[in-house]
C-alpha cells in the first residue's frame, strides 16, 4: 500500500501571537549571544522582547 505518510496528512497550522499593547505581531527571532544560540520572542511595532510569546499577557 503506497499512501501518503501520516505526516503529510495533518494540516499545517501556525498559530499567530499579538501584542497585548500595540496589537502588533510577534515573531520569534534566534540570537546568537555569548557563543549560545537564543530564543526570542519580540513584538515588530513596539520592538518588546520576551523569552516567548506567552509572557506578552
């Protein structure tokens, strides 16, 4: 039986996160900082940095 994969079958979905103050968009940035890659989340309007989007609220 040659189907497609389970993978391939599931809907890709992203979920989109905005800011709670300025009703921007928040994307997820990676820096590279003290020979560490990091993690970021930051708002593009009002230039606000978290560690994830979650901590925006």
């Amino acid at each position: 039986m040659a189907g497609a994969s389970k993978n391939s079958r599931s809907a890709v979905a992203t979920h989109k996160f905005f800011c709670p103050d300025c009703g921007g968009e928040i994307v997820m940035k990676t820096m590279y900082e003290s020979g560490r890659l990091k993690n970021i989340a930051e708002c593009s309007k009002c230039k606000r940095v978290e560690r994830r989007p979650k901590d925006f609220k």
